[in-house]
C-alpha cells in the first residue's frame, strides 16, 4: 500500500504497511481501485458533457464515492467494494447514452476496467492501479497530481453536502470529472497541473458558497449562542461529524421524546443556527472535544451516538456496539443506517439509562459565521482604527493527535491582548474553552464554524478588506492553519487561487509536495511551515 494523503502519515512519508489512522491495506488498496473506477466513469461523464449528456447519479455518486476516501470516513472493505461496482455500473450506463448522443466510446484503462468477483482479486487489482512515486516519470507532476485528486476528495465532501439541501452547480461535477479524467494522463506538462491544481481551489471556493448558501438558507444564518460543555440529567444521543441534515432528521424524530441530544466535534456549530437550537431545545449542548479523542469519551458518553461524516477513529470493543454511522462513513460490524430512519439510535437511547445527573460546566461561545461578525463590522473597523484591535490571527484547520500540535495552543494564549482570534474547524479543540476575554464588547475569541464554513472566513476577510480599502494581503490578518486531511488540502488550494499569501501551515508540510513544488509555493505565495508561537507572533507583527 501507499498512502500519504493526510498529516500524520508514517515517518512523515507514507503509510506503506497499515494506516497510522487505522486503514488496513486490504482497504487501502480497494480505495485505490475505487479511485481508479472513478477515473474510469470520470471519463465517460467527460465525453457525455461534450455531447450534451448529463447524469445527475453519477455526479452525486462520484463526489459520495471519493467522499468514502477521505481520512478517517470509510473502513469498510465491503461497502467500498459496493462504490467499485457501482462506478462500474454508472459508467457503463453513460457508455450507452454517450453512444446514443454520438459521442465517443471506445475507452481503454479505467474506463474499459472489469472488476474482479472475489475480494482477493479486487485487492490485486488495487495494487496495479495504486498511484505510486515509483511508477512516475516525473515526481513533481505526480506532487500536483496527488495534490489534485487529494483536494477534489475535500471538494467532493463539500459538494456531497450541499447537494443534499439542494445547492448544487454543474460547473463543479463537471471539473471533478474533467480532473478525475486528467489523472489518466501522462501528456500534461508541470505548468498544466499547477493550473488544474489551482482550478481545484476555485471551484472548491465555488463549492463552498454552495454549502454556504445550503446551511443558511436551510437554517438561517448562525447566531452567537453560548453553548453548554456540561450535560442534563436523562437520555442523551452523541452526534459527531459536519452532516447537519442528519442533525436535523434526528432533532425532529427525538422530539418530545425525552432525550437530550448532544454534539461532539465538529458539530458544536450547529448550536449556532437558529433552525437547529432555537427550534429544537433538546439539541442541549456539546459532550467532548475533537476526533482524536474520541475513543476514550465515546466510552464514557451513556448512549448511542452517531458518526455523520469523519472523522471516524476505529472504535473500541467497549463502544462499538453504540456506534451507527451514516452516508460515505463505515467501519465493519459498526450498524450503518441506510435511510434517515433513526429508530435503531432511539431505542438504543432509550434502554440506557443516559446521565444520572445534572452536570454544570463551562460554556463556549459559537456562532460567529460572516454575517454575525459583519453586522459588527462597524465596530470592528472603528477598533482598528481607533488602535483598540490591532491584529486579527486566524488560528484554524485541523486538530490531531501529535503533541507539536500544542503549538497552536500555545500560540493562542500568547496572543497579545489587543488581538482577536478567529478560529474554525476541530483544531479549536484546544483552546475552545478559554476564557480570553473581549475588545469593547468583542469577543476577542470568535468561532466561524466548522472546517467547512471555511467559505465564511473568506467573505469575513474580504469584507474588511474592502471596507478598509485594501488588499486582502495588505490587511493585519495572519493566517495560521492546521492541516490534517483533505477538505484542509482543498482549503489551502481555494486560499491559494484567492491570493493570499504568507499563510503558516502546519504542524508538518504535506508529505506529497515535493522540494520544488514547495520552492514554487514558497516563491509564489511565501508560504512557511510554524515555527514557535514566540517567533511567529513576532513576525506576524512587523517586529
Ligand atoms: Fe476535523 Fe476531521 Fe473538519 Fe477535518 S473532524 S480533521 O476531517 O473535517 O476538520
Ligand atoms: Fe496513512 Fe493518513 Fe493514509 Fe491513513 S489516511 S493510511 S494515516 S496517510
């Protein structure tokens, strides 16, 4: 196997013998070979847009198919042998109506490609088709090709979610293909997967707007709300993941039944929305901190929970039976719902005895999304002026299990006090529950959401910049990104396309870029790993 896809890769190279998140090879290989059916049906959707032949299916499946292939969603040999054949079957299905609408359909490689019958077979074909370093001619195209097909796995997740509150654009299925397409190719140069590299990061900015628009039309535009760390006497359901139309489904089948529902991760943001916390009161508060965590406070949570998306840590023995996961997510001998039916969770609940006591804690604030921080921006804009704010830092992305990842901990607590931190994703984990503080009645700790309102800091960004008359890289923003798995690829690939320069990424560089792709990103956009929070502050300003 050869996995390098996500931040705490092996040695910081590749996962070659087992995953460090837990993938075994057996699964390696066979999302290898979905990747591979997915190039295949990538192209036969390629040639069908020529001819004017769409298939709504197909581009759903492809972005849920990909989607499986993130970090820490899908483990499930046989569920990822059930999207091979399904991208077979999709793709021999656009094969006829391609040939129906005169377009070309003598296909050799993936999209000529027949999967085996047997599991063993299935694997064997996944190790032809792995893309490995050793198989390329060229290691700095094959960095962007991998870069490439890492971001459209974080473009796919974006896209699967909008499309399921019915924000969908057909310029994005179409470049996922055309992409997906590319990867076959060994004619391009370096100078062309730069651009398609690039064209990843837009239209994951297009996507994004996407989900945007799905959760704010669907829930409204999310509010400061404080949101309670402790837990009420009772029933109680864990929710972790992005999916907030999963969210949804189980709020309204839970209502008036007595049990509290919980989020956990990168759910906190749901208390956010007024469709979600202000409609239904029993979404109570947030139970633990990020995903790798998980397995110990999923052993201690006394109820069912369930996984909508990543991250998904290989559950322990001692909970695993109280796990359901939904959609892309899967783990073997872990229940999978099919449907949006959660009767299997709410009996679960209901036969456990849940907390037996109040418990009082903290509370967080979240909330904080474009529209939010921009009804204050008056405000804003007169702190800065007024010298009141002097910097804004936002310190976002990923959280993860390695200890240098204290530093961005340590970078918040080192903040001078004249500085606001924006923050989002699950790397806020580890100072969500500070107390920082306020600027004249602005919380100097502002929670944009999750990984996936990414977009909203974007519009957040620009919307200063241009009330400040300048560009987006002239304003007293440093930006200091944490970076685990694909979605955060896509991300840094959108904030690249928009321009934006010195961003610090960390804890580690990816491992698929190569000295000179990084010589390039480092030339083009002066991107630099972390160093200290001491050194970087200092930097960041002026001094
Ligand atoms: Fe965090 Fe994990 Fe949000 Fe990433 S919960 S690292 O895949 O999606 O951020
Ligand atoms: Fe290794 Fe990450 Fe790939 Fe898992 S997803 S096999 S940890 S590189």
């Amino acid at each position: 196997m050869f996995c390098n896809q996500c931040e705490q890769t092996a040695k910081g190279q590749a996962c070659t013998k087992i995953g460090v998140c837990g993938k075994t090879e057996e699964v390696d290989l066979l999302q290898d070979l979905l990747v591979y059916a997915l190039q295949g049906l990538s192209e036969v959707a390629n040639e069908g847009r020529k001819v004017g032949v769409e298939d709504k299916e197909a581009d759903v499946f492809t972005c849920e198919a990909l989607f499986s292939t993130l970090t820490n969603v899908n483990f499930d040999p046989e569920r990822i042998k059930d999207y091979i054949f399904k991208a077979v079957e999709l793709r021999d299905r656009l094969k006829e109506k391609v040939k129906a609408a005169g377009g070309k359909t003598d296909f050799s490689g993936p999209a000529a490609f027949v999967p085996a019958q047997s599991m063993e077979e299935l694997i064997k074909q996944g190790d032809e088709v792995e893309l490995r370093p050793e198989k390329a001619k060229d290691q700095d195209i094959f960095s962007l090709k991998l870069t490439t097909l890492y971001g459209l796995k974080g473009v796919a997740a974006y896209a699967y979610h909008a499309q399921e509150l019915g924000q969908e654009d057909t310029k994005v299925y179409a470049f996922m293909h055309e992409a997906m397409a590319n990867l076959t190719r060994d004619d391009l140069s370096l100078n062309d997967w730069v651009g398609i590299a690039l064209k990843v990061g837009e239209i994951n900015l297009r996507t994004m707007e996407l989900l945007d628009a799905a959760h704010t039309s669907t829930f409204g535009h999310p509010e400061p709300t404080p949101v309670p760390l402790g837990h009420k006497k009772g029933k109680a359901i864990l929710v972790s993941g992005h999916d907030l139309k999963d969210l949804e489904a189980l709020l309204k089948q839970t209502e008036g039944k007595g049990i509290y529902v919980y989020t956990h991760g990168e759910m906190l943001p749901a208390h956010g929305y007024p469709g979600l916390k202000k409609k239904y009161p029993h979404l109570y508060g947030h139970y633990g901190t990020a995903w790798q965590n998980q397995t110990k406070e999923f052993a201690d949570f006394p109820g069912p929970i369930v996984m909508t998306t990543n991250c998904l840590v290989p559950p322990k023995e001692t909970y695993k039976d109280r796990v359901f996961t939904l959609g892309p997510v899967g783990f073997p001998g872990v229940k999978h719902l099919k449907e949006l039916d959660f009767t299997p969770v709410i009996q679960m609940a209901e036969s456990m005895e849940g907390f037996t006591e109040d418990k009082e804690g903290k509370t967080v604030l979240t909330g904080f999304a474009r529209n939010a921080v921009l009804s204050v921006a008056d405000k804003v804009i007169e702190a800065v002026k007024g010298g009141a704010v002097k910097h804004f830092f936002l310190v976002g992305g990923c959280d993860g299990a390695k200890p240098v990842r204290n530093y961005y901990t340590e970078f918040v607590e080192k903040v001078p006090q004249d500085c606001i931190i924006l923050t989002l994703a699950c790397g806020k984990f580890r100072f969500f529950d500070k107390d920082l503080g306020d600027i004249g009645g602005i919380p100097r700790l502002l929670d944009i959401g999750q990984c996936n309102d990414a977009y909203s800091a974007v519009q957040i960004a620009l919307a200063l910049a241009k009330a400040f008359n300048v560009d987006v890289n002239e304003l007293p923003l440093s930006l200091i990104v944490s970076w685990y798995e694909q979605k955060a690829v896509a991300i840094l690939l959108s904030l690249l396309y928009l321009g934006i320069k010195n961003i610090r990424l960390g804890p580690s560089l990816p491992a698929f870029i190569t000295p000179n792709v990084l010589n390039f990103l480092v030339e083009n956009y002066q991107i630099k790993p972390i160093s200290t929070p001491d050194e970087d502050i200092k930097a960041c300003l002026g001094g």
